[in-house]
C-alpha cells in the first residue's frame, strides 16, 4: 500500500503528469455528459468540472513558454537532431508553433478573467489564435510521423535483409513504428477537436461534434499520449 502510493506520488510530482490527469479528467467530464438519460442538472454539473479541469491546466501551463523557448533554441534548424531535411523542416515550424501557443492562450485566459480589461470579443480572437498554432502544430506532427514510419520501415527492411527477423535491432525498430503509429493517431484525434472549436469561416468541421464526442476525443488521445510515454520508457 505505501509503495503504491509512493509511486502515485512520483508519478505526480512533475507538471507534466499532472496534467495528463487532469485532461483526462476533463474530456472524461465531456464524454461522461453524453451518457443516455443523464438528466440536465447531471450534465450541467460535469460540463461545469471539465471546465473547471480545462481552465486548471490553462494555469499549469503559465510558465511553460520558457521550456518551449529554451526547447527551441536548442533544436534551432535541428541539424544536430534529425538527419532527415524534411524532419528538420517540419520540426523547426512545429517549434515555431508551439512556442507561438503559449501566449496565446496566456492572452485569451487574462482577458477572459477580466484582467487586462478587454471583452469577451477580444479574449475570443486570442484564444481562435491560439487553437490556430495547435491545429498547425497538429498537422506538422502528422507529417513527422508518417515520415518517420516511412524512414523506419526502410531501416526495417535493411537490417532484415542483412541480418533476419530475429535481429534485436528488428524488434526496436517494430516497437519506434508503434510509436509513430501512436503518434499519428494520436495528432488526428486532437486535430479532430481543433477544427470543431475553431470559427465557422475557418473549418469545416466546426461545431459538428457533440459534446460527448469532443469528449471521446480527447480520452481516446490522453490514454496513446500516456501509452506512448510507456512504450518509450
């Protein structure tokens, strides 16, 4: 009992485990809303505390620009991090995007809190700006997977010509294209939930989806980011 709660302990420690929990929590709300013959006080009250959860990780995420940045710069043109031009290419601009994310939202958040004195109207544009640089981001992370699979299929079927199935590099090469795979699904639920939230000039899926699908989603998503983050461990 105390190992266990030890290692809940652990696991909770860093911001970006926290976070984890409280998005799953927040789309489970949503999906949870959607359940037949939940009666209208119930659906209120889990609309309320997905909210709730939402606007908790908006202020886990307040200092989080510098991680992007410092990540940023670092990766820079990202010649020392990928071999491949077009990962390079595609990783430099999700940078871009990511870091551009953050302040966005920052924005949207002060102002929908009042605290920079402007309307509703205003936070509205900010937090459009923001879900602009997720869904680019989105798009770009669909691209690096499918690239990345295609590479570690080639890298695949060298080493299986040169050495056999039962090759250790084989099976690593297997479990990075789980990943990837993971990767790719993972980039189009979260696109899915994007485009619904942006404005209707700009997508064509926005506002289609019921709550409880925005709700499934986004679940569906935090349990592959989570399994990933086990594969790769």
């Amino acid at each position: 009992m105390a190992s266990s709660i030890g290692e809940i302990s652990n696991c909770l420690e860093s911001s970006s485990n926290r976070s984890k929990v409280f998005r799953i929590a927040q789309y489970g709300c949503l999906l949870a809303s959607g359940s037949p013959g939940l009666d209208q006080a119930s659906k209120k009250f889990l609309l309320k505390i997905s909210a709730s959860f939402s606007d908790t990780r908006k202020v886990l995420r307040l200092l989080d620009d510098f991680a992007s940045i410092k990540y940023t710069l670092n990766y820079g043109l990202g010649h020392q991090m990928e071999p491949d031009p077009l990962l390079r290419i595609v990783g430099f601009l999700t940078n871009i995007f990511d870091t551009l994310y953050y302040p966005c939202e920052h924005i949207a958040w002060l102002m929908n809190h009042g605290w920079l004195g402007f309307s509703r109207k205003d936070a509205r544009i900010w937090s459009d700006r923001n879900n602009y640089c997720w869904a680019l981001s989105l798009q770009l992370q669909m691209i690096s997977a499918l690239r990345s699979l295609w590479i570690l299929r080639g890298e695949e079927k060298m080493v299986k010509s040169k050495f056999g199935d039962k090759f250790g590099e084989v099976v690593s090469l297997k479990r990075k294209q789980r990943i990837q795979v993971l990767s790719l699904c993972q980039a189009s639920f979260d696109l899915c939930n994007a485009l619904h939230w942006m404005p209707p000039e700009k997508s064509f899926l926005s506002g289609q989806l019921a709550t409880w699908q925005v709700g499934f989603l986004g679940t569906v998503s935090t349990i592959i980011m989570i399994y990933k983050k086990a594969l790769k461990s």
